[in-house]
C-alpha cells in the first residue's frame, strides 16, 4: 500500500527538504521502515528505543490520532495520507 507521509520541518534534514514523501505498508510500523528504509535515521526520531512512539510526536493516518486506535498497528490503507507532528510547547 503506497502512503503520502507529511514531514515537518524539523525532519526535513532526512528527506532531502521535501515536506512530503512517498512510503509503502500496510501498518504504520510498515510505514516507519519503508520511510527508514528510504530515509535513513528518521525513524529514530518517531520511535523509541522500545519500539513505541516517542511521547511529544504526534501521528495522524487519515487525521484520525493513532493513540487513539491501534498505535504503531493503525493500518494504512493504500492512499491515506499520515502526518508526523511533534508536540510544541511554550507558554
């Protein structure tokens, strides 16, 4: 299943400047090696070193917060589009 992955700003480093890339799976765990598999080290900065989302990155599939569904298992349908966003904070 091939995805439309939003990167933020902060990742860009890793895909070369490009805010948008392409990555194939059928989870978002699939998803997360194929964009590692293409953009190398950029999965370290989602996952932990436990394998769980790291706590301030947000993910979306199809905007829907995959905290609240199946975590790293969310599947991905062929088209969906996910978007990376981590936490901001200030005052």
């Amino acid at each position: 299943m091939s995805v439309s992955v939003r990167i933020p700003t902060i990742l860009r480093s890793y895909t070369g400047g490009e805010s948008q890339v392409s990555a194939d799976g059928a989870t978002l765990a699939d998803v997360l090696d194929s964009l590692e598999s293409a953009h190398p080290g950029i999965k370290a900065r989602v996952v932990d070193d436990n394998g769980a989302l790291r706590r301030f990155v947000n993910v979306y599939v199809a905007e829907e917060d995959v905290r609240f569904s199946d975590g790293l298992q969310t599947p991905t349908p062929d088209g969906a589009q996910i978007s990376i966003i981590p936490a901001v904070a200030g005052g």
